[in-house]
C-alpha cells in the first residue's frame, strides 16, 4: 500500500513540471481570433464581393485587371482578399500555362502569396482565378473543380468560356488602366 501512495507523486510531478512549462511559453503568445464561421454569403458572392475593410489602406471595391489569352483581350476581376491583393503587386506578368486534371490551367507564379484573412473555402467553378497554396501556382479551372478546399484560394474570375479556357496556354495579366 506504501509504495502505491508513494508513486502517485512521483508519477503526478513530470506532469506538473510539462503543464508549468506548456503554461509558461504560451503566457506571453497572442492569439489570433477565431474567424467567423458562419456566413450568409454564396460561394459567387464570396468571390466578388468585397470584404469588409478593417482598415482606410484596404480596397473596397473589386479590382479590375486587363487579360490577355493566347492574345484576345479578356473581362476580368481579382477579388477583394489579402491573397488577391498581394497577387496584383506581381502584375503585369506573362505565363505559359499547362494542363492539370482536365479541369484546370496551372502556371507557376515568380514567389508565394500570402494566405493570411483567408476566406471561407469555396469550390471553384469555370473561370475562377485560384492560388494553390501548397504548391504555390496560379490556376484557371474550365471545369468545376472539387469540394471547397482551405487550400485553395479564390482570387477572381475570368469572363470568358469554358473551351477558350480549356485550350489556353500563355496568359498575360496586367493592372487596369
């Protein structure tokens, strides 16, 4: 019975010692807020809309941009997100593009985008604009792609169909004027 007692804190003091120190290194940490989970906006809402601006420096509105495919002038729009944002500072840019899945057109981009203020995912559809966080490339889906990923960032939308899209392969993407 003595030495079942006598465990008990031995036992009990690494535990202390790792919930003390656990404690001690996350004490002087600031958390980030949870982002909201809940929104009443569509999927196309959520990629054109702006957001909410937090502050005077941010756009409100959506950002226009001149597209040029396989040399035809294209309507298009970056959304109003961090990620969209910062992909608009690498305008004007030239890519090739290649195919990926029978879905999409991919290039890669000259650095990474930041993936900071995310929004809620969104499946893309025909004509989006996307960044592929994990490996760092631009992608335009002429099919619908798969279920909403949180690695997927939707950036804007071209208006253009389907076809057209699908059969691209050099994409110029220059600020509007």
């Amino acid at each position: 019975m003595h030495s079942t007692v006598r465990r008990a804190p031995a036992r009990a003091a690494p535990a202390a010692v790792l919930l003390l120190a656990v404690t001690a290194c996350s004490s002087g940490a600031q958390e980030k807020p949870p982002a909201a989970t809940t929104s009443t906006a569509t999927p196309e809402q959520r990629r054109t809309t702006p957001a909410a601006s937090s502050s005077p420096s941010e756009r409100s509105t959506p950002m226009g941009i001149q597209v040029t495919l396989d040399g035809r002038s294209v309507d298009a729009a970056l959304n109003d997100s961090p990620a969209a944002r910062d992909f608009a500072e690498l305008l004007p840019l030239t890519l090739d593009l290649t195919d990926f899945h029978s879905t999409e057109r991919v290039a890669d981009l000259p650095r990474r985008l930041t993936t900071d203020g995310t929004p809620e995912p969104a499946a893309a559809e025909v004509g989006d604009i996307a960044y592929y966080a994990p490996w760092g490339n631009l992608a335009l889906f002429y099919q619908d792609g798969p279920a909403p990923s949180a690695d997927l960032l939707i950036l804007g939308h071209l208006d253009i169909g389907a076809d057209q899209l699908g059969r691209a392969i050099r994409i110029t993407i220059e600020p509007a004027s």
